[in-house]
C-alpha cells in the first residue's frame, strides 16, 4: 500500500528556499558582529574622578651677596734727612723777592708730535633748499654745452653716451670732491671733470635755513653729430 503525501504539509518543497533565508540571516548577523562599536560609558569615571589640587611651591629669589673687596692699607715710609743735605735740582729760590716782584709769563710748550684729528661737517644728500647754479638748469645746460669740448680719442672712436659727475657743493658755493663715478672712456670722463671743476660757484643748499654741504651727481651728456 504506497503512502500518499498531501502537498501542503510537504515540508521538503521549500527546503532550497529556508536554507538560502538561513544563509542571508547568518551572514547579516556577522557582517553586524564585525561592525558593531562598543564605546566605555566613561561618564560614571568622570563624575567620580577627584581632583587633588596641589599648592604652587613659590621658590624665593634669592642673589649671591659678594662682599667688596677690603681696601689695602697703603703706608708711608717717612725718611728723615738732616738739614746739612744738599737738595739735587733746577730750583732756584730767591729769599730777597717779595709780592712785589714781577715773575716771567708762563709759556706752555706744546708737543708738535701729537695728532689734531680735524672734524669734517656732515655732507647731505637731501635738504630742505637744494643747491643751485646760477640762473638754474638752463643756465647749466648752456654752461656745459659752450664749455665742453669733445675728445678728439672719442670723436675719432665713435665714443658718445653718459658721465656721471659727483661732487660737493661747499656752504659757500664752492665745488670740492669732484670725480667720475661712471665714465664711458675715450678722454670724456676727464673733459667732464675739467668743466665741473671751472663751473662758478652754485647758490649753497641750505637744512633749516643754514649752509651745509650737498652731494650732487650731475650727467653729463657726449653725443656725436
């Protein structure tokens, strides 16, 4: 007699479907036990942590007292001379003269071998009044082009460009220091140099209203026709 199965209670039919439901639950669960956090519930540890508080030690400053040195008793050795000893020396004593006698003027005798270090005044490179030529640029321009004469080295050379002039105008006008500071050669930088020195004397710059002295660098142009 063969035994007859009803269909809905056959448990086997969804068997593959439990097993694959089983699978997906276990790996949820472990792929939760790998993530999950556990944090120390360190409230309870701070609210009952103490604090001890501990007294700042204050160190007193304290200096090294050195006593000064004691100063040295210096002594002085007396020696007694007779009255019949003769007295070495240049001085001449005249028991005759009296506040009435006229005595030679006192010469100080100065050594020529020691050195007097001379004092320069301060040169300025900015003033309140800056220093001038007489009857200002133009008259400059008109200066150095009636007095220059062109090196016949550079002419013949082909030599033109700038020199720069420096020099020293002096509280009184007058030109000192003069030299070229940046030449272009050929016989210019001494022909510039022949000019500045003849120039006549410059109105003085002046700082608060006194003469002083000014550097002044001055181009001075070489060009060929």
């Amino acid at each position: 007699m063969n035994t007859k199965k009803n269909i809905k209670y056959d448990i086997e039919r969804h068997k593959s479907l439990f097993l694959e439901v089983g699978l997906v639950i276990a790996l949820c669960l472990t792929l939760m036990a790998f993530e999950w956090k556990k944090y120390d519930n360190n409230d309870q540890f701070i609210t009952d942590k103490r604090y001890i508080e501990i007294p700042e030690e204050v160190i007193p400053i304290t200096r090294e007292i050195i006593e000064p040195p004691k100063p040295q008793l210096q002594t002085t050795i007396l020696e007694i001379v007779k009255d019949d000893v003769e007295v070495q020396g240049d001085l001449n004593v005249n028991i005759e003269d009296n506040q009435n006698t006229k005595v030679d003027e006192f010469v100080n005798i100065k050594d020529d071998n020691t050195d007097t270090q001379v004092i320069e005044p301060e040169i300025f490179y900015v003033v309140e009044e800056e220093p001038t030529f007489p009857g200002g640029y133009e008259k400059l321009a008109e200066y150095l082009s009636n007095e220059i004469t062109y090196p016949q080295v550079a002419r013949e050379s082909g030599i033109q460009g700038i020199v720069y002039v420096d020099f020293i105008i002096e509280p009184n006008g007058g030109i000192t220091n003069v030299k070229a500071k940046r030449g272009i050669g050929g016989g210019c930088d001494e022909e510039a140099i022949r000019v500045v020195k003849n120039m006549p004397n410059w109105l003085p710059g002046k700082q608060r209203g006194i003469p002083v002295r000014v550097q002044i660098n001055l181009p001075i142009k070489f060009i060929l026709n």
